[in-house]
C-alpha cells in the first residue's frame, strides 16, 4: 500500500509540474500577444501622426496668400503664371513659406528642412551700355519677376517659361526688348527680367511672353503702367549726318545701326587730340529712358558720343605735372618710387621703375637698344572714365596714354604699367604725367523712318532665337 500510495502521489507530482510549466507557456505567449498587439497598435498610432504631419505640411492645405499683380493661364495647361512684382529700383523678394509657425516647429526634421522660400536679390541700378561697365552714370533698373503656379495656387517650377522671350509693349505696339546682360536669371522657378528702357508715354502696360516656337501662341497680360510719366516733353530732332566742332576736332555722327547688342552710332573723330569709342555710345528719350533701345517711333533720340583722348595735344595748359629725376634702373632690380601726386581730382601713387625684362636679363652692356623703361602706378579717382599720359620732358611725342574704363565700382581704383623712352647714356629719366578725361558730346536725332519696321522685324526675329545682324 505505502509502494502504491508513493507511486500515486509521485505520478501526481510530476503531472502537476507539466501543467504548471503549460500554464506558463500560455501565459508567457498571451503576454506576447498583447506585447505585439500594443506594439501595432504604436506603430498604427506613429503612421497616422506622421501622415498627419505630412498631410499639415502640404503646400495645398495651406494655400499661398501673397498678392500678384496679374494672372494668365498657360495655353494647354492647368498652370498659370503670375505677375509678382514690377516696378524700378533694387528687388529684394522672398517667397515666404506658407505655413504656419506651429506647423513647421512639429514637422519632422526632414520635412522642416524642405527649402520652400526662394529669394531674390539684385541691385537698384544697371550701366546704359554693353561693354562700357564702368560708367558713373547709370539708371534705375526695371525689373519683372514671374512665377508659375498649379490649379491650387500652389508655386511650381513650369520649364515653359524659361523658353520665352517677355517683352513689355506700348500702345503702338513696339516691343522694349530686356537688357541682354541681365536678362533671364531665374531662380527655382522664378523669372526674372530687367530692363534700362521702358514704355513710360501709356497709361496701360502690355506684357507679352512669346515662346521660341512659333506654334505656340503668345502669353499677354494688360496692367496699369506703373513707368507711365505725366507732362512728358516733345524732342525735335534732325536727319544725319551731324558734325560738331572740339578743340580741333570735327565729330561727325554719320549714321545708326542696330542688332543683337542694340542701337549703336557711327562716329568719325578728324583731328590729332580726340577720337571716338563706338561701344561706349548710348542713347536718351524724352520720356527719360537711357540705354540702347529706344522706341523708333519717339519724335527724336539723343545721342550721347564718348570722345577719348587721342595724344597729349588734349591735355589742357597746367595738366601736366613733371616728375623730380628718377634714376634709370640697373639690371633687373626694379628703382623704387615713393612718390604720389594729385591732378585735376585724380591720385597717382607712382611705385617703381623697371627695365624690361628682355632687356634687364642681358644687363647693361647689351648692344640692343635702349629700348623702355616699364612705369607701374595706383590710380584713384572721383570722375571716370580718362586717360592717363606718360611723355619725355621736351619731347612732342607722346610715349604711353592708358585708357582708364575698368577697375574697382567702390574704390575707383585702378592699376597703371606705362612705357617711357628710355634715355641714352644712363641718363636720369625726365617724366611729365597728364590726366585727360573723357568727353561726352550730344547730338539729337530723327530716329530714320526705315527703324520703324526693321526694328520691328528684329524682335519678331529674335523671339525665334535668330535675331538679326547689325542693320543700318
């Protein structure tokens, strides 16, 4: 009995032992259950708030509420594009973000970090001319700043406009084409153009956009005209050939041309002290556009001729200063100056005096000839452009003349490497030094009748891409 009852109770023992580890296992694998159950339903929980997130960030639940001007729908598109600004003057714009403060400080870091704003920053002034980037005389730029958008209103970067050509047209339908040198920067789909002339005699504004494909119709928009100008003076002007007389000099204005870089003038300079620098030549309206295109159907332009000097004959009685001795250099080491003189406003700080390098290398008992001596200088300037003269004292002809037209907008700073006659017998060197600046002379002429359709003509052919050559 006592066997039977420990076989018994050692039988129960271990069967309860196995149920008990069996109620473990199922515990253990419920508490997984809920475990995974808890930890879909965080991750459902996590999904929802992020496509939340997303969802609040989207640019079309918080449509963009900044003004425009004016709004035309793209042809075969759902797009439109919008006229943001227009006027003269530096422009500084920023498309803002149109979210809200507190959406953007709960967005994920990846979605904050999405650039929305696009800025735009450029300067209140542009030169009259092409080549001529130094001149003290600029305008006040006008400036056009374009920007596509969806059928929500929402900014998008639409290719098509960076293909056209945007024109501003009066109401005789001459097209004021944009500066080529400024025109056409564009940045994250914004458009940006510029322009030195400008309708100013209407007071409505066209805008066309034509498209280098000629299937494509034309975009226009019509606004008020925010250059239109009140009282504007009549100019009368006169056919050409024109002459005028300069110190000895005859300029005559014998005709105009125009092509890819604008109008421009021809100009024959007759005489010893003066000639002309057709590049540098612009032109005027009476409705106060300066720059090289101009409406052929204004009663007359004015034409503004540069007039560089051409030898030291220019240089007026009292212009020209003498340098003290300077002593001829030896060899390749350079005679240093420490000298700095001031003439009619401008500042040379003469810094030295050298051979050339040909002639230094082989040293002074060279049977070459004398040849040079090499001046290097600092200028600086109020007034520009000018010329600067370097000439043997005693001696009529001129040795060097250097045209001073590029350096520094801010400093007005320029840098001067002249020749000078190198005198025989090591003999110290007799400088004169002379500023000469440039003169502007005026003429007012009757646009030719021809301008008015070939002009026209040039921009039909440069909405292709082929615009025409130099027309006369």
């Amino acid at each position: 009995m006592e066997r039977g009852y420990s076989r018994g109770a050692g039988f129960k023992s271990e069967t309860g032992r196995t149920i008990g580890l069996h109620r473990d296992f199922q515990t253990q694998v419920s508490m997984s259950r809920k475990n995974w159950k808890r930890c879909g339903l965080l991750a459902a929980m996590a999904l929802a708030a992020t496509y939340f997130v997303v969802v609040l960030n989207s640019v079309s639940f918080w449509p963009n509420r900044e003004p425009f001007l004016a709004e035309v729908p793209i042809q075969e598109s759902a797009r439109r594009v919008r006229l943001l600004r227009l006027g003269e003057g530096p422009l500084r714009y920023a498309a803002k973000d149109p979210r809200p403060e507190f959406v953007r400080r709960i967005s994920p870091t990846f979605v904050r970090r999405i650039p929305r704003d696009r800025e735009v920053d450029v300067g209140g002034m542009m030169p009259v001319g092409i080549f001529d980037r130094f001149r003290m005389d600029e305008v006040p730029a006008a400036h056009l700043l374009l920007r596509a958008v969806d059928s929500n209103g929402d900014y998008v970067v639409d290719s098509t406009l960076g293909r056209k050509q945007i024109e501003l047209i009066d109401s005789k339908g001459f097209s004021f084409l944009s500066n080529k040198v400024d025109s056409g920067r564009r940045r994250g789909g914004l458009e940006l153009e510029r322009w030195t002339c400008v309708p100013r005699r209407d007071e409505e504004l066209r805008i066309g956009l034509f498209d280098r494909n000629p299937g494509v119709a034309p975009i226009e928009m019509t606004i008020r005209n925010p250059f239109f100008k009140t009282d504007t003076p009549v100019w009368m002007g006169s056919p050409l050939p024109q002459s005028q007389y300069m110190e000895g000099t005859k300029v005559t204005l014998e005709g105009l041309s125009f092509g890819v870089l604008g109008l421009q003038a021809r100009v024959r300079a007759e005489g010893l002290a003066w000639k002309s620098s057709d590049v540098s030549n612009w032109f005027e309206d009476a409705t106060g556009n300066r720059g090289l295109w101009l409406s052929p159907d204004e009663p007359a332009w004015k034409v503004h001729v540069r007039i560089r000097p051409f030898t030291s004959a220019s240089v007026q009685e009292g212009a020209m200063v003498q340098l003290p001795p300077i002593e001829q250099p030896k060899g390749e080491e350079p005679v240093r100056l420490n000298q700095t003189i001031s003439i009619g406003g401008t500042e040379i700080q003469l810094v030295e005096v050298s051979l050339p390098k040909s002639v230094a290398q082989e040293g002074q008992q060279s049977s070459r000839p004398s040849g040079h001596l090499v001046f290097k200088a600092h200028a600086r300037f109020k007034h520009g452009p000018y010329s600067v003269f370097f000439r043997r004292v005693g001696d009529r002809r001129l040795d060097s003349a250097i045209h001073i037209q590029t350096g520094d907008r801010q400093n007005r700073e320029s840098h001067i490497v002249a020749s000078v006659t190198r005198p025989e017998n090591n003999a110290p060197v007799m400088v004169e030094l002379g500023v000469v600046a440039d003169r502007e002379l005026t003429f007012l002429v009757t646009p030719p009748e021809e301008f008015k359709t070939a002009m026209r003509e040039h921009v039909v052919q440069s909405r292709l891409g082929k615009p025409q050559k130099q027309r006369e």
